[in-house]
C-alpha cells in the first residue's frame, strides 16, 4: 500500500518562494507527479521525477530521492495565480495513482 | 483540441436509481482512470484501466463498475447509488502507465445523491 503526506496550508508573500514537501511509503515506486487545482477546476500537470534529483520547469522545480521516500515542490516569484491547492501523487509499479490530500497555497500581496 | 469529456456535468439523484458517468477522450491514451474527491480526503483512485478491456481496482472500488470496450471510452456506473457516493468524480487519461505519462483530467462530474 501508499501512505502520501503533505502539510494542509501554507501562506506565503508574493515574490516570495514556497516549498511544499510530500512523504510517501510505497511498496513499488514507478513515479511523482504534482499537480495543481484551483477552487472549482480539474487538477492539472506540472511536474513528475522518477529518478532521483532535481527537475526544473520555469519558476516550478521538484526534487526527489527516492531512499527518503521523500519529494518536495518549490514555486519561485510566486504570484497571486499560484493560490491554489498542490497535489503530490505516486505512481506504483502495477500502475494505481495514490494523491496527497493536497496542501493548500495562499499568496498574499 | 485534445481533452478529457465527462457527462453530465452536474447530477443530483436518489438512493439506489442506477446511473452511468461518461468518459471520453481523443487523445488515442491507453491508461484512463477514474476518481472521486471528497474535503480533506484529496483524490482517491476508484478504478483504472491500462487498454482496452483490461480493468483494475483502486483504492475505493466498492459500489462501482466500469467497462473499457474502446480506447477513448471509459464510462463509471453505479448500480444503486446511495447517500456517501455524494462527491465529486474526475475521470483522467494518459499515454500509459509508465513514468513521466501525465495525466490529464475531465472538468468533473459533482454527483448528489439523496
């Protein structure tokens, strides 16, 4: 089975930088994905690693080892549009998704 | 445009009346999945499916069927659904299961049932 924690809420300025961890315990790792949901809408992609490091897409990077069971999402010269909740999910190796119940960012001016 | 169509969108229902949520979508992806999301639960997988005919369980299966009788086609049924299936249900589709296919989800169907 999966076990994938994630903190609730996190408030940060805009500009600023947040960093948002996941733990997980799986019995056959094939994957990370983040994701991200606005209030009302489909998540939507915005990162996976698979192996062990960092991977960087513009102002979002996610880093991954995978002896720690451990991924974090950092989001650089946040803006207001960032509000919105962060899903971490793994992908095990017979192919089930198990999510975090999703940590909720808040950018204030 | 490439997407993820889920019918209806909105269902408000009565204990035990059988109903069926589509799924479709156009991208010629083997994996689609189904999920259901609840407050403080997050996303939980019901089912997936990794090609045609081929079905599995996910974390919350009980309650549901699905059938997998075309590639774009993945619909979600409840025989006889009842007050704690009330939640919002997201279908999603990917290339296929292997690492780095990311999914891409429906715009959710938000199920009631009295």
């Amino acid at each position: 089975g999966q076990n994938i924690d994630q903190p609730t809420e996190m408030t940060a300025t805009e500009g600023a930088i947040v960093q948002i961890n996941c733990t997980y315990q799986t019995s056959g790792f094939n994957g990370l994905f983040w994701y991200q949901q606005h209030a009302g809408e489909a998540p939507t992609f915005l990162s996976y690693n698979v192996l062990d490091g960092l991977e960087e897409k513009g102002r979002f990077s996610s880093f991954l080892s995978r002896s720690k069971g451990y991924s974090y999402l950092l989001l650089k010269e946040l803006q207001m549009k960032d509000s919105a909740s962060y899903l971490c999910a793994v992908l095990d190796s017979w192919g089930k998704f198990q999510f975090g119940a999703g940590t909720q960012v808040v950018v204030t001016p | 445009e490439a997407q993820v169509t889920q019918n209806p969108r909105y269902l408000i229902t009565v204990t035990g009346k059988k109903l069926t949520v589509t799924c479709s979508q156009n991208m010629n992806h083997e994996y689609m999945s189904w999920y259901r999301q609840d407050p403080g639960l997050g996303l939980r997988q019901i089912y997936y499916s990794m090609n045609v005919e081929v079905t599995d369980k996910g974390d919350v299966p009980e309650g549901y069927k699905v059938s997998r009788k075309e590639k774009r086609n993945f619909p979600l049924i409840l025989e006889s659904p009842s007050p704690n299936q009330t939640s919002l249900y997201f279908c999603a589709s990917s290339l296929n299961r292997l690492a780095g296919s990311a999914q891409y989800f429906g715009p959710g169907t938000r199920l009631t049932v009295t």
